[in-house]
C-alpha cells in the first residue's frame, strides 16, 4: 500500500529473516532490545524470527538472548514475550503463506486498522531474490506501511550489483527500501555531516588549497580466525572499503547539499562518487598477512586456497575530479591482523610558507570513530614556561570527557530506529552504489585476474614495509614529535633550543 516516510508509532510486526544466523543473534535481536528498553519501538510491535532451522520458542529465546548485554531481567522477559519463531524454507511460497498467517493472526488479535510490516534481512545475498519475492507476493500488508531492510553486500562488482537492484526494484519500491551499511549508524560518523555544515570554519578548510591529504583508516588486530573461505570470496576492498569506507569518504567529501532531507543529502553523495576516478592500479598496495608473534598466516587456514591472492590489507587512493578535490589523494587503508584496532579520519593540511620552528607539524583534523568516539585538532603551540619552542598539542573532544553519562547508541539500533522514523540519509541509494561500484570494479576484476598481487605482511605489525613509502607517495607525513594525550613539558625543554632554567 503505502511506501511513505512516516515514522511508525502503531502495530508494526517485525520480521527478522535468517533468525538463527549469527548476525540475528549478536546484532539484531540485542538492537531491538535496546530499542525496546529505552522506549523507541512503535507501540504493539511484534516481533517474528523467520529461518529454517527447527527449534521451539524456549530454544530461540535462549539463543537470541544468549547476547543480550543490556537491561534488567524483567526488561529481557518482557522483550522475549514479544518475540515468537517460525521456521521455514527460503524458497518455497508454502513456508512464507505459513508466515503470513502467524503474522495477521497476531494483526487480527490486535484489531488495529495499520498493519505496518518491516522485514529484515540477516541473510546471505543469494537468497536476497527468491525470499523478495516471495515476500512481495504472499507477506505484503495492504493496510499499512512495507519496508525491507537489506544487509551487504551488494553484490561482488558493478555487473551483479546492477542484476541485483533490478531484480529487486522489480518487487520493491525504492522508497520502501532500506540497505543498511552499520558504518552510516556509528555516532562518529552521524556526526560529520553536523560537523562540517555546522562550523563555517571546518567546512572551509576542507579543500584544495587547505588540505594535503586524507587518510581513512579501518585496522583489526585479529586474522579470519577460521573464517577465511568465506572471506576468500570478497577479500579486504568488498568487505571494507567499497562500502563501509566508501560511505565515510562520501560524507566527508561530498558538495553541501540543497537541503539537509534524506534524498538531498544523498544527492550530493551520488554527485561525489560520481566525480572519483575509476582507481588506477598505480594507487594501489595490497597485502596478505603470514604467520608472526605466534599467530597463524591466513592461508595457514585450511579453508584458504593455497594459490589465494585475495587481500586481508589494502592501501588504495581515492582522486576527485572536482573544483573543491582536484589534486587531493583521499587514501584508504583497511587490513585484518595488524597491530591495533582502530578506525579513524585523518585530514592533514598543507605546510607553511615559512618556518617558525624546526619542529612544526602539519596541523590535523581527525576523527576517531572507534576506539572512543574523539574529535580533534592538533595545532602547535609555545612550550610552557621560559622556553621558546613549539611543541604540537590537540584541541581535544573526546566523547566520553565531555558528554558524560550520555547514552550513545550502537550501530544497528540507531539504523533501525532511522528505518522505524522512515529516515532514509544513513542508508544506500541504488544509483549510490552503482556510482560506488564503478570506482571499484576495474580494479577488482585486475585482482580477480591476478594482476596485482598481495605483498606479505606479519601477523601484528603495520601492514606491508613499503606501506610508509607508498603513503608518503601520497604527501602523508609522519608527525614526529607529538604524544597524545599527554606532553612531558621537562623533557620536551631539555630536548629544546632554550630550555628552562
């Protein structure tokens, strides 16, 4: 019936498609009990586990609990009360007529005149279809709204992408469909849009002749940890960069909108991408971690080919061919097994003219997207006391010093409260992902064909050896002298031109 976006405060059922998988179980299912707990979800939501694996409702309770972090034990019964299972096949119309029954037997028992459905879709790609349609024809609710919610990937390139949204634009309209990247619902991340456009200082440092570089950082310090054949499918760039990554660079990047709407703002996401050059393999440095400090190598996994060149570590630049970018390397690095977890944007700034002091350093903008949400901006300033040398130091907001005992929260959860208010702005537009998609596909179809290969990287350390020379290619520069959060004063003054006396 109904693809508006209004938010849905009434009867809304719920359906969580591959509720047995572990994406329902550890991401899913804890989200909406948050939602439950602080009061977010529409009044009489009800909500129904769909999978093919048997069990009863004890068992599913169990399961889907077993990652529950939150709430107190009478907040948690009350949620599972809500929560019902019904098992059944992906691809047979009998199994989702069996669903539709349970979910207007619950509709009839509330008697309500909306009959808003959400379904959503903890499952891999391949059933994306079958289940879509399937749903379109037997699960589809006349008296109320419809939205499907729709995980990556989507798709391996820009060809199966393109097959892919056709064939669900066929039984979806666009505006009832919500493809979730879990990257737009970080906090960091919502907030770079306030951040620029709301400090007229920050948006006009954010270009050519202010800027030097950019790096976009994704690091994790453990390996596929036995889950390397299904990694060895999509490697480091599908799994991270073309999309979680991606989506970071586009806010970041991106001209200010006409308005600040949902599709405004998409807009001009899609503008960016569509000024980024297909990436040249020039711009490229990949790796694939080897055995180290104790740790096993990737293909040390019995699941891995022994011939893989997939990637666990890439380095890749991003060139934007418009009047505000031209000439600025946007480079994302996002590697498996390296030394710290980490995620961040880090805008370096061009030097100055002059030199004040030998040890000046490049002013940076960055954000710390995890681990502790952090804004800041490193400047230099004199040392302390009789001394007259600079030492660099941060105007620091680091989230959890200045917002205390302020609820922030996950991911998924604020995903699923956007889809629930019929926000679409943290979500992914299909001609987005096309745009997104040509950025990546040459060069992916070149890794495909074993064109570029994978330098070896140790289990624990940076990345590849010549990460430091193929990012310094690209302007980046090392600060040297600068220590976060603290600065020993004492030392920096022996170290000095005029120390204190």
């Amino acid at each position: 019936m109904s693809t508006n976006t209004a938010k849905l405060e009434n009867e809304t059922a719920i359906i969580v498609l591959g509720a047995s998988g572990d994406l329902a179980r550890k991401k899913t299912f804890p989200a909406l009990l948050r939602l439950y707990i602080h009061g977010d979800l529409p009044k009489d939501t009800f909500i129904l586990g769909y999978a093919r694996t048997k069990m009863s409702q004890e068992e599913f309770h169990q399961r889907i609990s077993e990652h529950f972090n939150n709430g107190t034990d009478e907040e948690k019964k009350q949620f599972l009360s809500k929560c019902r299972y019904i098992s059944g096949q992906y691809d047979d119309v009998a199994s989702f007529e069996n669903l539709n029954k349970e979910i207007t037997e619950w509709e009839d028992e509330r008697g309500g005149e909306n009959r808003n459905r959400i379904f959503y879709f903890a499952l891999p790609p391949n059933v994306f279809v079958p289940v879509s349609k399937h749903l379109r024809k037997v699960c589809y609710s006349e008296n109320g709204v419809n939205r499907v919610v729709v995980e990556k990937p989507f798709g391996r390139d820009l060809e199966s992408c393109q097959k892919m949204l056709e064939e669900m634009k066929s039984m979806w309209a666009e505006k009832e469909t919500y493809r979730i990247d879990h990257y737009l619902g970080k906090e960091m991340i919502k907030n770079i849009i306030p951040l620029r456009f709301g400090n007229a200082f920050i948006d006009h440092m954010l270009n050519s002749w202010m800027v030097d570089n950019v790096q976009i950082t994704f690091k994790e310090p453990f390996g596929t940890d036995g889950r390397g054949g299904y990694f060895d499918k999509f490697g480091i760039i599908r799994d991270i960069q073309q999309n979680h990554l991606c989506q970071v660079f586009s806010l970041l990047a991106m001209d200010e909108p006409t308005d600040f709407s949902s599709e405004a703002i998409r807009d001009a996401k899609v503008k960016l991408l569509r000024s980024v050059r297909p990436i040249s393999l020039e711009d490229v440095l990949l790796g694939q971690y080897v055995a180290a400090n104790g740790k096993p190598g990737y293909k040390d996994d019995d699941t891995v080919p022994d011939d893989s060149n997939t990637p666990t570590f890439a380095a890749l630049v991003l060139h934007v061919d418009n009047y505000r970018w031209r000439g600025v390397p946007f480079i994302m690095k996002a590697g498996k097994a390296l030394d710290e977890g980490k995620v961040e944007i880090r805008i370096q700034f061009r030097d100055l003219d002059h030199k004040l002091d030998d040890k000046l350093e490049r002013n940076e903008l960055v954000m710390r997207v995890q681990p502790g949400e952090a804004l800041y901006i490193m400047i230099n300033a004199k040392i302390p006391g009789k001394a007259s040398a600079t030492v660099p130091v941060e105007l620091d907001l680091t989230y959890k010093n200045r917002f205390q005992g302020y609820y922030i929260p996950e991911a998924y959860e604020a995903l699923i409260l956007d889809c629930i208010n019929g926000e679409h702005s943290n979500f992914v537009r299909d001609d987005e992902l096309e745009a997104s998609w040509s950025i990546f596909t040459p060069l992916l179809h070149a890794i495909d064909a074993g064109r570029v290969p994978c330098k070896p990287y140790e289990y624990g350390s940076r990345g590849p050896e010549e990460l430091n020379d193929f990012i310094g290619k690209f302007g980046y520069r090392r600060p040297e002298n600068y220590n976060w959060p603290e600065t020993n004063v004492q030392e920096l003054c022996a170290n000095s031109e005029s120390p204190e006396e």
